[in-house]
C-alpha cells in the first residue's frame, strides 16, 4: 500500500503546512505549475517526488520534468499531465490517447479547481488536486491524500488551507 501526496499549482510557493503532509506520504505527485523549483527541491529532501511540467514553468521546470508522466503505482495506470480537462470534455491534446488507451487514474492540475469525478465510459476515477500555491483566483488552498493499494485507490481525503 501507498500513501499519496497529490498537489498542483504551487506558482513557488512551499511552507512547513504542506511539508507536515509530505512527510507522512509515502510519494508526493505534482500535477505541475511548479514555479520555482525549489518547491520540488524541498518535496525531494523529504519524499520520493513524480511531476509534470505546467504552462507556467521554465524552461528549467520543462528540463526536469516532462509534460506528460504515466506509469504504475502498485497495479495501477496513472497517468498525470497538466492540462487535461474534465470528463467527457477532455482537452484536445489527451482526448484521444485517452479514448485509446485508457489509465485507471487521470490526474491534471491547471484549474485551481478541486475535482474528483469517475468517468464511467471510460472506466477512469480523474482527480484535479485544486491549487496549493497562494496565486489565482481560488479561496481555499488544497491538495489531496489518498492510498493505493494493488488495483484499489481508497481513503480519499481533500486538506485545505486559507488562502492566505
């Protein structure tokens, strides 16, 4: 079993708040909008880190991390990517590969908007984590916890922060 860290939207930002929740996951996954990559810095001092690259980040953030990551935590497909959009209404750039090739986890960042939501024709659970940075329009700051174990993503839980 697997204790996930999942945030997105960090635009620099990184304080001892979200560090106390890195440290009790077992991986931190960044659904990208790094910003300075001391973020990740930190997040790898404490815990084993996958991300992707967001439309904000450097060139530096682009050489890092790339812009779509899929791979395998315990016997599930994940697969994380910045810009996805939502089911059914997913972004040009993921919508066929999707339709083609579906993982069991979708995960995107970009909206600042908390969503978790199955897509049934696709037999795929999507979670967008919100923004945990403190730049954007949203008011409450979130990520999500969650655990993995073999093909089963289970105690799902939304940690929020005030904005500022």
């Amino acid at each position: 079993m697997k204790k996930i860290l999942l945030l997105s939207d960090t635009h620099s930002y990184i304080d001892k708040n979200i560090l106390k929740h890195v440290k009790q996951a077992d991986e931190v996954w960044h659904a990208g909008d790094i910003g300075d990559l001391k973020v990740t810095d930190e997040i790898k001092k404490l815990k084993p880190l996958r991300g992707v690259y967001g439309n904000i980040d450097n060139a530096e953030a682009r050489a890092e991390f790339p812009e779509h990551n899929r791979f395998m935590c315990e016997d599930v497909d994940v697969w994380i990517t910045h810009i996805g959009g939502y089911p059914p209404n997913y972004n040009i750039r993921v919508r066929e590969e999707l339709r083609l090739n579906p993982p069991r986890l979708f995960i995107c960042g970009h909206s600042h908007i908390l969503k978790v939501m199955p897509d049934k024709k696709l037999n795929v659970l999507h979670m967008n984590p919100g923004a945990v940075g403190t730049h954007g329009f949203h008011k409450v700051r979130t990520m999500l916890r969650f655990t993995i174990d073999g093909k089963k993503i289970d105690n799902l839980e939304i940690i929020e922060f005030p904005r500022r």
